[in-house]
C-alpha cells in the first residue's frame, strides 16, 4: 500500500469516529482499502503452510501423514490463542471509534499481562500431552515419533504465537493493515529460508555450471516445526515494537501505564472471548474426531486430507482477510454509535466475501491437479487429493457468507449466538454425515459431509445478517448491550 493510500484509509476511518457522512463510493474504497492487506496476510500464512507441506512432501508420505495427524491438534491451539487476543482487541476497536485512545492503550496493557499468562499455560499443556497425542489419534505407529517432536516444538513457541497474534489484531482494530502484512509476508520469506537449513541435510547444488555446498541439518519434520516458529517468533517481536514504538493511536512509549489486570476489562474479555475460544475448542475437537476417523483410511488418506486442507486454505483465506476487516469496520462503527453505517458495512463486507470466494472456488476445481501435484509427488496421493478438492470447491461462496458474516459480529462483541451457529452445524451435521459416509466413501464421504455443512452454515450466517434482531437497535444501545 502507498503512502497516499494509507492517508486515504486513515481519513476514510476518521469519517466513522467523526460522525461525518460516507458516500456509497467512501464505503466501497474503505472496505477495500482495509481487505487487500489483510487477504494479503491470510494468503502469506497460507503460503507458509504450503511451503512447510511441499518441502516435508517431498520427504515421503510418511512425514507428510505426521505433520497432518497432529494438525488440527494445532489449529485448536492456534484458535484458542486468536480468541483470547480478540477479546482485548475487539475493546481496543470500539475505544478507538470512540476517539478513546487513553483508555485503548490502557486496554492494550492489561492485554500484555493477560495473553503471556494464558499461552504460558498453554504450551505447558502442549509439551506435556505431545508425546501421547499421536496415539490418542490413532496414527501409525510409524509416525508417532516425528509427530509428537512437531507438536512439542509447536507447544513450546507458543507464547510467541500469541504476541504475534494480539499485536496483529490490535493494529488491524486501530485501523492499520498494512504493517501486519508486511510483516506476515516476511515472515513466509523467513519460513523458506529456515526450513531449507533444518529441513534437508547438507548437500550440493548444481546452478549455471557451478557447484555450491549447501548446510542442512537435516532435522525433517521437527526441522519444518523448528523453522516455523523462528520465522513466527521474530515477526512477533517486529510486530510488537511496532505497535508499541510507532503505532500512532496505541504506541506505549513514553506514556506510563499499570499492566495489572482490572476487572472490568478482564470481563469484557471473557464475554467477547469464551464464546470465540468454547467455539474453536468444540469445533477443532470434532476436527480431531474427523481426523480419527480419517486415520484408520490410511497414509495415503491423511496425506490427501492434510494436503487438500492446505490447499483449500488459499481459497477461503481471503474471506478471512474481508472477516478481519469487517471486524475492523465493525468495531469502530459501532464504537461511534453508527448504526446504520454499520449495517451498511456488513452487507458491503459480506457480498464482497462470497463474490471472491466463489471465483476462488471455480479456479480451485479446475487446477485441483496442479495444486495437489505441487505438494506431493505421489500418484495416488495426487487423485485423491484432487477429487477431495473439486468436491468442497462448490461451498466456497457459502462458506465465505459463513467467515465473513462471523468476523462482522464479532466486530459488534457479539459472539455467543454465532459461535452457536458454528458449533451445531459441525457438530449435528459435518461429524455425523462423515462418520456415516466414511465407511462406504472413504475420504470423499468425509468432504462431501464438509460440503454440505459449510453450505448450510453459510445460510444460516445469512439470516442472522439480513433477518437478526440487531438490525432493529440504535446508536449506543447495542454497544451498552456488548461491553
């Protein structure tokens, strides 16, 4: 992004706090301006996965099938993290529409001691239970070992994790997406880099006529974890001396500040974050389930289903880009007691999702082949991982209502009712139609079960959207109601 366009984004926002009149145009440009960095984000996390999977792919299936037994274990932990910092950042949202920005940096603190309390705890929980976890899964014996040493150094990283997380949400909540996407693009740069040294052994590479001598230690799986968390941790620290030394509404320097815990914020915490977390917990547990049941396919189905997921990814991560934007306009619409701008915004954001998505969808079924056969060069592999693939390619519009539609509330701190949604449709439909089609269809029961669901939370995002109760509230009522 420009410099003339980050002034053109901070002037759009500054119309929200001000109480001043957008046009149509206004909205659209400011919806953009705040999407394209954050899909840019997305996109640069999921390109991480995906440089991790092609490099360990090209190790064997077996290495491929531990990274994916112990994943959704991963992206339980991953989500408990993100809710915790969405609780702070969702206040820091609505104090920075209020023009408050005292009372966001004083947010902002508290969020410090809080978030290295919770993921302290966390990894400590994750270092202890990784040496039974790919057993609990009910993996292959032959991959228990690589599996549990990439969930103990995944554990072990995690309080960087967090910072790099919470730093992230607070800058998008006050408005700036750009630096959080420099600096998660960095990070994949990063990414590559560590994992040829502790992925690959020393070797020698043929270039234009010469031969170079290469170090690797040769590490394999855990050397894809180790990389991983060392590109995350120094874009955490980047991130954090950002936001505290030069972010223009949070920076901490030179202001002093109490970091204890108060107990009307840590509240307002769990009321906007419990639902999010109780919802991340109960949906990636059915994950696991799915990933129990998955198991027992075989390699090749874990490597397919692993591989598929990542692919898939770069589909919807750019619904949730729009998501954290909606947040983002959620927060500080609200915050300024916009009403009706703020439904503007959740129509623009939302539509905006399923048009994205739906082209994403289309190219995701035609070079299924291609994307698949980049990550493993295994036949069988390739074909199911394709089919998989042009399957959950037909729910992406409806899935992107889903994502998009669940960032906009939480924007607004309502989180209960559609972390309710998310937890039934998983629940009630995605775990019971893949445990029933599994046995007949194999993995592609378990996708088309996948389908089927996002498909139906999808429709039901879009009632609460067009059909909830809160489009009948006004002006500070509904944020009285939240915080």
């Amino acid at each position: 992004m420009t410099t003339e366009q980050k002034l053109d984004t901070d002037s759009l926002l500054s119309l929200i706090r001000d109480g001043k009149p957008m046009s149509l145009r206004q909205q659209l440009r400011l919806t953009a301006l705040l999407s394209f960095p954050a899909i840019m984000a997305q996109l640069s996390a999921i390109a991480m996965q995906y440089i991790d999977a092609s490099m360990v792919g090209s190790l064997g299936a077996g290495s491929s099938a531990a990274i994916g037994l112990v994943s959704t274990s991963t992206w339980l932990f991953w989500g408990l993290l993100s809710a915790a910092a969405t609780g702070f950042s969702v206040q820091v949202a609505h104090k920075v529409g209020a023009s408050d920005f005292k009372d966001a940096r004083k947010i902002l603190r508290q969020s410090f001691t809080a978030m290295l309390l919770f993921s302290g705890a966390l990894a400590l929980l994750g270092m202890g239970i990784s040496p039974f976890l790919p057993s609990w899964l009910r993996g292959d014996a032959a991959i228990h070992q690589e599996a549990s040493g990439y969930f103990f150094i995944f554990s072990l990283f995690l309080p960087a994790l967090q910072l790099n997380f919470l730093a992230g949400a607070m800058l998008r909540c006050a408005g700036n997406m750009r630096v959080p996407s420099m600096l998660n693009a960095l990070m994949c740069v990063m990414d590559v880099i560590f994992n040829f040294m502790f992925i690959f052994p020393s070797r020698e590479i043929h270039l234009l006529g010469s031969s170079w001598h290469l170090w690797g230690a040769g590490l394999g799986v855990e050397g894809a974890a180790l990389g991983t968390v060392l590109a995350e941790t120094i874009t955490a620290s980047l991130m954090m001396w950002y936001l505290c030394r030069k972010s223009s509404m949070l920076r901490l320097v030179g202001e002093h500040g109490s970091y204890r815990l108060r107990r009307t914020t840590s509240v307002k915490a769990l009321r906007i974050g419990l639902p999010i977390g109780l919802e991340h917990a109960a949906i990636c547990s059915a994950q696991i389930l799915i990933t129990v049941i998955v198991a027992p396919l075989g390699v090749v189905a874990i490597a397919a289903n692993a591989f598929a997921i990542i692919a898939e990814s770069l589909c919807y991560m750019p619904g949730y880009g729009i998501a954290e934007a909606a947040t983002t306009l959620a927060g500080q619409s609200l915050g300024a007691g916009r009403m009706r701008l703020l439904r503007r915004f959740g129509n623009i954001t939302v539509l905006s999702g399923m048009a994205i998505m739906g082209i994403m969808g289309m190219a995701l079924y035609v070079f299924a082949p291609q994307i698949i056969g980049v990550m493993s060069p295994v036949d069988d592999i390739r074909v199911l991982g394709t089919d998989i693939l042009r399957i959950e390619a037909w729910a992406e519009p409806m899935f992107a209502a889903a994502i998009v539609t669940y960032g906009f509330f939480v924007g607004m701190g309502r989180t209960v009712v559609p972390s309710v949604v998310n937890l039934v449709s998983i629940w009630g439909i995605r775990l019971t139609m893949a445990a029933w089609l599994a046995p007949t269809l194999g993995l592609r029961g378990v996708w088309l079960a996948m389908c089927v669901e996002l498909s139906f939370r999808g429709a039901m995002f879009l009632v609460l959207l067009w059909r909830g109760n809160w489009r009948h509230e006004k002006d500070k009522t509904i944020l009285n109601s939240v915080i």
